[in-house]
C-alpha cells in the first residue's frame, strides 16, 4: 500500500548544480508546492479527459518497444522502469518513473515505442489517447501547458541523468540516485526519510552504468557514513535522515576534483 506523510525539505537544482554551487537558503515548502501540482494535474486530466485507468502490478508490461504507439500514460501511483534492448540482447533500464511522470513520450516521433515500461510495483496508470489529448489542448490551453511541462521536465531529467553518469564516481552516483529517488517520493507526496527500493543492486548497477560489488561498496560507504541506514528488515529498505546530507556526500566526492581546476 502507498501512504502519504508529511514531506521533508531538500536543496533543488539538478545534478551538478546541486553538487557545485554555493548553498542556498532551503525552500521548506518547495515539495509541498510540488506535491499539491502533481494533484492539480492529475485533478485537471481527470476532469478534462476523464482518462481510462489500469492497476498494474510488478513485472507488468504497460507497453514494449516496437508496439504502435497512440497512448500517452500518466503514472498516478507505483513506480516504472524504462527498459531498452541493446544490440547484444542485454536489458538496460533507461529512467525511473515516479506519481506524476508521464510514460511514452518516446512514441510520438517515430510512431512507435522505443523501449518497455515496465511497473515495478503495484500502481495505477492513466491511459491517455494522444490524439484526443491533442484535440482537448485546442479547447483548454491548460492542458497544452501541462503537456508542454511535462515534455520539458522529462528532457531535463534526461540530461541531468547524463551528467550524472558522465561526471560523478561512482559512490557520488549512488548517492545522487538515492537523492532523486527520495526527492521524486517527496514530489509525489510521499515519505521521502524511509525508502524502500524497488530495484535489486544489479538494477541499480545497471541504471547507473556499473557493476553490483560497486553499487554494494557504494551503500556500504554511505551507510558507514551514516548518510543512510539499512532498515532491520533487509537490505533494500533505506532510511535518510537528512537528504541534504546525500547532496553533502556528493560534494565531497568532488572535491578533488574541483581543487584540481
């Protein structure tokens, strides 16, 4: 079951921003502001196009690579992964989807999907035609914005994740991957101090473009660090005390680097 708590507050700003800026002040409220949008958008669809819905549950395929595309898809609860093939057959997770984000966007150029999304917990998905979505923006410019931001939101995403992957080591890229999963918990209104991850370490490794050993050190680290903390359970549910001790982590995982520039 998904249940909502208060939310915490954490440094905005994408990857190296947050990992070489000076510290600003903290908008205590900025992920409550978040949160009451994804539900003013959500609100807004339903009312506007009173999409078809669909309870999915782990391992669920919403839709796969090569399939015609002509459905847009808005995660209202769960979580997905993307998932590519690459020319060698392997299975690479491509992004992580979070309440609020919007699956098949992918589509729209080519006509087809690119890549499996698949529901990595029990959620719920809102099916959206693309051609009457279109045709409902003619009528109600409000749609046209939330489209237009949620297309500008994914791309963003998409080149923060690479400069993640291009510019960090790799105890600093699990740490920001633990950072933005808790910061999209927050946006969606739900606990961000207690997580618990829906991708094994080999998922995580390959999200992150390195081996399982590397993303088990990495935890380890942080949890000696006393940055995170390994529920009594198992290994896969995480406490964060403090998020903005993770951007902490970060930072010190660069400073070699940056003294040498």
């Amino acid at each position: 079951m998904l249940t909502t708590a208060p939310v915490s507050s954490r440094p905005p700003g994408p990857v190296i921003a947050s990992c070489l800026a000076n510290s600003t002040p903290v908008d205590e409220h900025a992920d409550l502001r978040a949160s009451r949008h994804v539900a003013d958008t959500l609100k807004l669809l339903q009312d506007r196009l009173a999409p078809r819905r669909r309870l999915v549950h782990a391992g669920d395929v919403v839709y796969g690579a090569g399939e015609r595309f002509s459905t847009l898809y808005v995660l209202n609860a769960g979580f997905f992964k993307m998932v590519n093939l690459t020319a060698d057959g392997r299975e690479q997770v491509v992004s992580i989807k979070f309440r609020g984000d919007w699956l098949g966007f992918d589509g729209i150029a080519r006509g087809t999907y690119s890549c499996d999304a698949v529901a990595m917990d029990t959620g719920e998905v809102w099916m959206i035609r693309y051609d009457e979505l279109l045709a409902a923006c003619r009528d109600c410019p409000a749609l046209l914005d939330v489209l237009h931001e949620a297309m500008s939101r994914q791309i963003g995403r998409d080149r923060e994740s690479l400069m993640s992957l291009c510019t960090l080591p790799a105890d600093a890229r699990v740490a920001e991957f633990l950072r933005y999963w808790a910061d999209s918990l927050a946006r969606s209104g739900l606990r961000s101090d207690q997580i618990m991850l829906r991708m094994t370490r080999a998922e995580i490794g390959n999200y992150l473009g390195m081996t399982l050993e590397t993303v088990s050190r990495a935890l380890s680290k942080l949890a000696r660090d006393q940055v995170i903390r390994f529920a009594e359970k198992g290994r896969r549910e995480i406490r964060i005390p403090d998020v903005g001790a993770l951007s902490s982590f970060v930072q010190r995982c660069l400073v070699p680097v940056t003294t040498l520039q």
